[in-house]
C-alpha cells in the first residue's frame, strides 16, 4: 500500500469519526443537552475530508482492479 493510499483511507476514517460527532452534536442540542460547539464550527472542512477520502479511495481501488 503506497502513502496516497494510506493518506485516502485515513482521510476516510477522519472524516466518518467527525460526521459521527456531528450527528451526536446535533442529537444532543436537539434534547437541549449542552455540548461541545467543535463540531459544528468545523463542519465544511470536515465534509470536505469525508468526500476527499472518499473519492480518493475510489479512485485508488478501481485503479488496482483495472491493473489486475
């Protein structure tokens, strides 16, 4: 597995870990429990993660079908 690789399913993997805190953000200020405003300031640049990760291990996993 090279580094581009590596770095796409990171990027995959951090951007589901910050949805997955957005959705309990939004959970929880919907039952007016306070919690962290983290990730509701950074949610564009998390999305941007999650469909950058996504894509790129797309991309990395139709390359090794059309090679083999």
């Amino acid at each position: 597995m090279n580094i581009v690789e590596k770095a796409f399913n990171w990027m995959l993997v951090i951007g589901m870990v910050l949805l997955l805190g957005r959705i309990v953000t939004l959970v929880l200020s919907l039952m007016d429990i306070p919690f962290t405003t983290f990730f509701k300031d950074y949610s564009i640049i998390s999305f941007l993660i999650l469909i950058v990760g996504a894509i790129g291990t797309e991309i990395i996993k139709n390359q090794k079908k059309k090679i083999v």
